[in-house]
C-alpha cells in the first residue's frame, strides 16, 4: 500500500466538512491481476431529489516536484488510469483529483493548466489545505 499524501488528513476534514462520508481509506481497485489504491473513496447521503446518494473517488495530489509540468504529467496519466478502471469497476462513482488552492492559482489557472484540465475533461476538488475546506469543485 502506498505512502499517504502529505495533505491526506486536510483533505479527509474538508470534504468531511462538505458533508461527505469516508467510506475507504484507501479506495482499492483491482483489475487484470493488479490493485490500483485510489486515496479516498466517500458517498453522500441522497436527498429527497435523488434516487440514490454520489459517490466519489478523490485522488491528492500535491504536485511538489522540482517541475511543476512533470508533476502534472505524472498526476494526468495516474488520475487517467484510476478513471479508467472506476468506469469499468464502479461506473456510477467519479473520480476527482484533489489540488490545493495554491496549485489551482498558479498552475491550473494559467493557459497551460486551463487547456489541460477542459481537454483531458478531469474533475478537480480545490482545497483549503490550512483551513482544512472545500473551496470548490469542477467537472
């Protein structure tokens, strides 16, 4: 099983906070022999409206490597892989990749990141990782 990602606790209290419900800590996903750990797997409750509660894979990322690009690049085809073996596995849940709002600002915001994100069609949670919050959600 793999190491936790340093913003792993402050992602678990935001989207706790956002009304979410941990259910796998980590989301294990087996396919062709192999097992793929998705950090977090969390449902939320359905409301009136809805026949049945979300539920949603979030994979952290922290993006610290010496090249913010290559970070990205290696981030892109991990999060490519999960949302591949979730569409066969578990289809009805998405997957997310969670960023801090100071990766959001910088380079998700830039050209770069903007065409990256909209092209590649990948679900970002931004999160407040000092007051431990959802800031926003996209895709």
């Amino acid at each position: 099983m793999p190491a936790r990602n340093i913003y792993h606790d402050a992602v678990v209290r935001a989207l706790t906070a956002d009304g979410w419900t941990i259910t796998h800590d980590p989301l294990t996903l087996s396919f062709g022999g192999k097992d793929l750990f998705v950090d977090l797997g969390a449902e939320r409750a359905a409301l009136a409206a809805e026949k049945e509660g979300r539920r949603i894979a979030v994979e952290i990322q922290h993006l610290l490597g010496r090249s913010l690009v290559r970070s990205l690049e290696e981030a892109v085809g991990q999060y490519r892989i999960y949302r591949a073996v979730l569409e066969e596995r578990e289809p009805g849940r998405l997957l997310y990749m969670a960023v801090t709002d100071r990766v959001s600002g910088e380079l998700l915001a830039e050209q770069f990141g903007q065409f990256v994100v909209e092209r590649l069609r990948l679900r970002i949670m931004v999160f407040d990782e000092h007051q431990q919050r959802v800031v926003r959600w996209t895709g």
